[in-house]
C-alpha cells in the first residue's frame, strides 16, 4: 500500500444557516480542537439569490442590487459570527464570505486554502423529503480534492 499521511491542519465547514449547519459546525469544531487544526467557517451568497436581486433592479422597483447585495453579506458574515465563531473558542477560525455557485464557491475556497478537510451537512435549506443527499453536498463530494465529511441533520443528533 501507497504510504499517504494523513495531516488535517485546515477544516472548512460549509454552513447554509439551515437547520444542518449547527451539527455541521459542531462537527468540524470538534475536530478542528482535538486535531489543533484551523476552522474556516464559509457560505456561498447564491447567484441565483443575487440574480433575482439584478432582476429586480433592473425592472425599475427602485432597488440598488449592489445595495442589497452588501447587505446580505453583512447579515450573513454578523449571523456565522454569532451562531458559530462565538462559539469556536480554543480554535483559530474565521469567516470566509463567497459569491457564485455554492459547490463550486466552496470548492475553490477548499482548493486555494489547501484544506485538508471539508464538512458539510447531508442536506440544507431545501431539505427535501426522502432525499438522502442535497445537491450541494452531492457535488462537493464528487469534485473535493480532500477528505468529505457529511454530516446527518438534528434528528439524528445522540442524547447524552
Ligand atoms: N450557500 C451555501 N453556503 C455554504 N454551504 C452550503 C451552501 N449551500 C449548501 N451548502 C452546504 O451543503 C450542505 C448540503 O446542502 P444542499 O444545498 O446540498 O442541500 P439542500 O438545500 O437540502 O438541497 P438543494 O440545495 O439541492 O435543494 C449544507 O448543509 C452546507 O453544508
Ligand atoms: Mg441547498
């Protein structure tokens, strides 16, 4: 057998805000603490989020997309702060912000930061029934350079 070492000294946990995010964080923390790793806590503002923003612009409702869009990202950064960074003491971890395709956005953060390890939630905001796996989580797996952990929703957290 080829001998490959295996040394995880970057996490990224891809977090959508959805109901996955706080077992996928919890996850990736964990790990990021035991191994002595560092955390990047990253979402992906969608296009076809900021699309619809353009669309609206542009038919004359009297909205600035660019506004908007700077105030998407303030909430989102201000929200992971709260909900997750607060939460990461005793890790070097920060918030990493993207725009574009969620896969592919998460993707070439994983790939420019050499990560060693990506966790995501099996499913996220669309959560649809009977699925196994959403379609972020499904590429992601297929196209990471590095190691995938997915990670199931809070229905099948284990009680203490
Ligand atoms: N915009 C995003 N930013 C960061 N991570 C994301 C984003 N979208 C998805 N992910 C990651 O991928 C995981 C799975 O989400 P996915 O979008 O595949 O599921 P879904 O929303 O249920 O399905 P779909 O989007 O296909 O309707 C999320 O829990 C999260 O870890
Ligand atoms: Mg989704």
């Amino acid at each position: 057998m080829e001998d490959c070492t295996v040394d995880i000294k970057k996490v990224v946990a891809a977090l959508d805000l959805s109901r996955y995010s706080e077992r996928t964080f919890q996850h990736a923390y964990t790990l990021a603490r035991s191994l002595g790793a560092e955390l990047i806590l990253l979402n992906v503002i969608n296009t076809r989020y900021l699309d619809s923003f353009h669309m609206v612009g542009g038919e004359g409702f009297g909205v600035d997309p660019q506004e908007i869009i700077e105030r998407t990202r303030q909430e989102r950064r201000a929200a992971l702060e709260e909900q997750f960074l607060a939460k990461a003491q005793g890790v070097a971890a920060r918030v990493e912000l993207r725009q574009g395709l969620p896969w592919e956005q998460i993707i070439k953060l994983v790939r420019e930061e050499n990560a060693d390890l990506l966790v995501v939630g099996a499913k996220g905001r669309g959560d649809a029934a009977g699925v196994l796996f959403g379609s972020v989580a499904e590429k992601v797996q297929r196209h990471s350079p590095c190691a995938v952990l997915s990670v199931r929703g809070p229905e099948h957290c284990r009680l203490p």
